[in-house]
C-alpha cells in the first residue's frame, strides 16, 4: 500500500514535468546536444575536412549561417519579441547596456522534481519578465529602492527587492546590436530571423523541386498532349505576374508560416521544370534507358534509379540558386506586409518597421539588411562553386 502511494505520487510528479515540457525546451536542449555531437563528429572526420588554410569566405559564412540555424536557443538570451520598460530600452544604439533590478521570485512549488521545474522555468524563453526591472539610475532608502526611468519614478518596498549580500541584486543587460521602437533586441531577432528565413527557403525549394522534377519528367517521359498541356502551363505561371498570384493565396489563407511557403514553392517551379524535361528528353533516346523499359520498369522506378542520378548535377546547381531567391523572396513579402505575420521575426519585416526611424536609429535597417545581402552573397557563391565543380569549364 505504503509504496503503490509512493509510485502514484512519484507518477504523478513526472507527469507535471511532461506538462510543463513545451516546444520551446525540447528545442533548447536539442541545441545543446549538437553542440557536443558535431564537434565530436568533425573530431573523427577531421582528416577529411579542409585545413583553415584552406577556408574562404564561402567556408566561413556557411559554418556562421548553420551555426546560427541549429543553436538560436542557446545563442540568444530571450525571447525575440522580450520586451519591458520600453522607455528605457527604446532604441538603444548597439553595443548598449543598461541596468537590472530583479525582484524576489515566487516560493517553489512542492514536489519532487522542483529542481527539473525550475530549470524549464529558466530554460524557456517568455517575452515578458516581471521579475526584473530596467532603470537609468537607483536610489536606495531604508525602506524602499526609487528607480528612475527616463524621468519617471517607482517606489519600490525593499522587502520586494531579490537582495545579495544585503544590497540590491543588479545585473547588466547588453543589447550588442541595439533595439528597436519596442525595445527588443535586434541581435535576437536577427539570429531568429535567420532561422525563419532558411527554413521557409528549405521548405520553399524542397515544394519546388517536388513539382519541378515530376512535371518536367511526366512532360518529357510522356510527349504528346501531356508535354503540351504542362508546358502551357508553364508558360502561364511564367507570364503570369507573380505578384498578382502570391496576393490570391494570401487573400485566401492569411499569412501564415504554412500560406508563404506554398507561394514561394508554386511560384519557384517553373526553371526546374524547364531543365528536368529538357535532361528527360535527351535521356530519352539512350539505350539504358531504353532497356529499363523494355524490361517493364514504372514511372516512377525510372524516375528514381534511371533520371535522377543523371539529372542530379544540373538540379542541385539549380536548386541551390533557387534558394537565394526564396530568401529574397521572403523578405520581400515581408517588407510588403504580405508575410508570416508578426508571431515572427523576419528581416524584412524588421527593415520595414526601421524605415520611420531611420534618421535616429540606422541600426534598425543596417543590421537586417547586412544579413540578408550576406546570405544572399553566400548563396549565390555556393551555386556558382557548385556549378564550377561539377562542369569546369563552367568560370566562377
């Protein structure tokens, strides 16, 4: 009796825990565990990878930008949308500090997993802190601590006040690429603004590649009225302005995350498709490929084992382009308003907001638009790399 109790309440416990697990915690510690696989992979795979004499722009942006992508949680400090006190923390140039008071925390709540607890509480990022409080200047009575806040003043009972060896706690909060008109901090933003932004590109690319590869294989692999019915089609999407296209899909869905990757996958089709018939097509009269169908192989068998290994090269330098693009894309339709909205961060939305305090905070814009042209550069030198490497008489 004594330990069935004791297993219903230790269950019981852990199941608290699995409520409090959110999202945002299993991301973190995810980025946390690939910090210590992938220097334990490169440790073993190091006589493969080139020397840092060896290393070029194209090698170092790259290892920035996925660096970036997998560890957001663990580079950042908060939220990107944290905010608090926006009069003192409004449109702080870069590499700006300012002081924190923090307030006592709440008593721990009982249980037998109050340290695992108290580690999500630390672990996951909120937008909104009332346990801290952002000041210009501080003055200490017997009773109460007066913190002044771009002319204002709060009282606050020093029985309230989180004390260190008697004297208020205070720590500094840096904001290294300044923050914008609601007091968030930009570097944040930027860095989960990389994420949104290659994820949308991954997901983009991939939807076109998918639509591109079967079309353009159906198309050349069928001939006749197939061939002409999606090569109109084709050249509808191609004469059709795409901007026209991308404010019906969003008129019908909204923005969401879901709505601007099905634009930007619809929308991106059209060159692979062109390439992928043009390859079928040549691939058509070989005698390989011929003998796979005389042997009765599918559609889809000769798709997989006998097209694709030969279309790879051109696809992958196509794709690789491709992506610029949708990032560009993206922040484009971002800067519009017709973007992922404002659950998240996205730089052209971020160059956007910066356009009516651009006289007094340039950083607003710089730092957004920096990322953006680095990524792009990046890119487009991967492809043009990529393009050499696979057909050198191809110039960089």
């Amino acid at each position: 009796m004594l330990l069935a109790s004791y297993l219903g309440l230790l269950f019981s416990d852990y199941r608290t825990a699995l409520d409090q697990f959110s999202l945002n915690m299993a991301d973190y510690f995810c980025s946390l565990f690939l910090i210590i696989a992938i220097p334990v992979f490169l440790y073993f795979k190091r006589k493969k990878l080139p020397t840092l004499k060896t290393f070029s722009f194209l090698h170092y942006s790259v290892t920035v930008i996925f660096y970036i992508f997998l560890f957001a949680p663990v580079i950042t400090n908060d939220n990107f949308d944290f905010q608090k006190d926006i009069s003192v923390t409004r449109l702080l140039p870069p590499f700006s500090s300012i002081h924190a008071l923090h307030l006592k925390s709440d008593t721990k709540k009982p249980g037998r997993l109050n340290d695992f607890l108290s580690l999500k509480r630390n672990v996951v990022k909120n937008s909104f802190d009332d346990k801290i409080v952002f000041y210009d200047s501080l003055r200490q009575n017997k009773s109460n601590v007066v913190c002044f806040q771009n002319g204002l003043l709060i009282s606050l009972p020093l029985s309230s006040i989180d004390l260190l060896n008697g004297k208020p706690k205070i720590s500094m909060r840096h904001f290294v690429l300044g923050s914008d008109e609601f007091g968030r901090d930009i570097f944040n933003r930027i860095i989960y603004g990389t994420r949104i932004s290659l994820l949308i590109g991954f997901c983009a690319v991939i939807l076109s590649l998918i639509i591109g590869v079967v079309l353009g294989f159906l198309a050349g692999f069928s001939g006749g009225v197939t061939d002409v019915l999606l090569s109109r089609l084709t050249d509808l999407f191609l004469s059709f302005p795409i901007i026209f296209f991308i404010i019906l899909i969003l008129a019908f869905f909204g923005n969401s995350f879901i709505s601007v990757i099905v634009v930007l996958g619809f929308s991106g089709w059209m060159s692979l498709f062109r390439i992928v018939k043009g390859e079928i097509l040549s691939l058509k009269t070989k005698d390989y490929f011929i003998t796979a169908q005389q042997l009765g192989l599918s559609g889809t068998k000769l798709l997989l084992r006998e097209a694709l290994p030969v279309i790879a090269v051109p696809v992958i330098v196509n794709t690789v382009f491709q992506f610029g693009n949708v990032v560009l894309s993206e922040s484009a339709l971002s800067f519009l308003g017709l973007g992922i909205g404002n659950d998240f961060p996205s730089w052209g939305a971020m160059i956007n907001s910066g356009q009516e305090y651009l006289a007094q905070a340039w950083w607003m814009i710089f730092f957004p638009g920096f990322a953006i042209v680095l990524t792009l550069i990046t890119v487009n030198d991967l492809g043009r790399k990529l393009a050499h490497q696979f057909n050198p008489r191809m110039h960089a």
